[in-house]
C-alpha cells in the first residue's frame, strides 16, 4: 500500500512539474509570436513607405533611356549647328 501511495505521489508531482514548465513555455511562445507580429507589421509599413517614395527617389530604366536620348538629340543638334555655322562662316 505504501508503494500505491509513493507512485501516485510521484505521478502527480511528475505531471505538475510537467504542465507548469509547458505553461512557462507556452506563455514564452505566445510573447515571442506577439513580438514577431510586431515586427512584421513594422517591416511592412516601412515596406510600403519604400514603395511609396520609390517613384520620387528613384527612376526606371525606361524614363533614363528616353531622357538620355532627348539629351542625345539635343547635342546632335547643337553639334550639327556647330558644324554648320563653322563652315558657312
């Protein structure tokens, strides 16, 4: 009868050991997904603050393209002038 007694006292303070290290752990595991939520909605605001100055900060390859060759134009223009007038003068 003793033995009964010293099994399911063991048992019981074995599983209240057990559930109150996976309580600390479960309340451990919920603190950290709160901050990782956090952090994951600070990324994506900053994510979307980047998208959003992107056009201002930054231009695409097309638009350089386009500008460069205006800028070419221009200076086949003042180039040709240049030529031109040396040669009439």
């Amino acid at each position: 009868m003793e033995f009964n007694w010293l099994l399911q006292l063991a048992t019981t303070l074995g599983i209240g050991v057990i559930g109150y290290f996976l309580k600390t752990s479960m309340t451990e595991i919920k603190g950290q997904i709160k901050e990782n939520a956090q952090r994951v909605d600070n990324l994506e605001k900053e994510l979307d603050d980047l998208r959003s100055d992107l056009p201002f900060i930054y231009t695409t390859r097309e638009d350089f393209i386009r500008t460069m060759n205006n800028v070419d134009k221009k200076l086949d223009k003042i180039h040709d002038s240049m030529i031109g007038g040396g040669r009439n003068g």
